[in-house]
C-alpha cells in the first residue's frame, strides 16, 4: 500500500489529528503484517505533534523494528527525515528508560515484602 501524506494530511504534517489519520491507516496495514509506503512528495513541514500521533501510538503496539521494516519512506527530504528519525529515536529512548524504571520498582517492592 502506499499513502500519500500531502493527500492524506495536506502540505503540512504537524497536527496531531492529522496524524491520528496516519495511524489508522498504518495500524491497519502493520496489523496484517503488510508494508506500507509512506510518500513525503510535496510535504513542507514535520513536527512532533503530528508524529506523535502517528508514529508514537504505533510504538505503543508494535515493536521499532516492526515499524522500521514495514513501513519504508519515499520522497522525503534529508531534514525531514532526520526529524522522524530524531522523533523515533527519542521515543524508543524514553520506552527503554519506563521499562528500566518499572524494573526498578518492582525489585523494590519485592525486597519491602521480604523485609515484613
């Protein structure tokens, strides 16, 4: 499949509704295991709210990986994709440290119950 964003979301991706669009039709696609291109033709702007929207809820079900395999990105410029790339990085960074944090908790809250 591939999605046109500046059809999809217009010129400018920076709205998180716009990218609640995008998940929806990515999620769908990841969901059954299909790839997904995901055309940049024409976008002028990239911001964090629409990724958010996007790509972080997708990070919530699948993988970085996963989402780093099927989901290829065309046309798009080299600043663009470093603020995607920035965007991802920073997302699977914060996972891995709430991940390490909920560890934490848990050896804590074992050992309070061994000191009963």
């Amino acid at each position: 499949m591939r999605i046109k964003l500046s059809e999809l979301c217009g010129l400018r991706c920076v709205a998180l509704d716009d990218g609640q669009k995008l998940y929806e039709r990515l999620f769908s696609e990841l969901k059954e295991k299909r790839s997904v291109d995901l055309d940049f033709s024409g976008v002028e702007m990239v911001f964090s709210p629409f990724l958010m929207g996007s790509m972080g809820k997708l990070l919530n079900h699948f993988e970085k990986e996963t989402v780093m395999q099927r989901v290829s990105l065309c046309n798009i410029s080299e600043e663009h994709l470093r603020t995607v790339n920035d965007f991802l990085d920073r997302a699977d960074q914060q996972a891995t440290e709430q991940a390490d944090v909920e560890a934490m908790q848990s050896l804590f809250e074992e050992d309070e119950l061994g000191d009963i």
